[in-house]
C-alpha cells in the first residue's frame, strides 16, 4: 500500500466517524485505538493481538489499560510491510 493510498483510507475513516476531529495536527501526534488500527491495516483484531504478544507487527503503546497506535508508525508499519 503506498502512503498516499493509507492516507486517502484513512482521510475516509475519519470522515465516516464524525466524533473523530483531529484538525491539523501531525501524524506522529495522532494515536488510534486497536479497532481503529484494524480498520486502516485490514488485520483481524485477534491478528493485532496476536502480532502484539509475539512482539511482531506496529510498535504500539499501552497507555493505562489501553493499546493505542500513533498514525505515522502505522504508515511506516505498512510501508516496511509492502
């Protein structure tokens, strides 16, 4: 997937989840919950899981007892994965 084409899927997962405004901020400011990271990387959540606990797949940060993702990392994850 090229970045321009993550992009444009996610510009359209913003836009379908209106309780989402991000406005301007950059990328590597962004974090995205495990659902959300499914949607934008067509993995399965038991796959992200999985990925997670074996230590493979996006860098991700526990925060509390939430996994979040920062959209530039899921990018680079899906660039490195082409």
């Amino acid at each position: 997937m090229s970045v321009n084409r993550i992009e444009e899927s996610y510009n359209k997962f913003i836009l379908s989840k209106s309780k989402y405004s991000f406005g301007n901020k950059p990328l590597d400011l962004i974090m995205l919950n495990e659902k959300e990271f499914c949607e934008i990387t067509g993995h399965k959540l038991s796959t992200a899981r999985s990925n997670r606990i074996k230590g493979i797949g996006c860098n991700f940060y526990k925060i509390g007892g939430s996994i979040r993702y920062k959209l530039s990392e899921i990018i680079e994850y899906i660039e490195r994965c082409k």
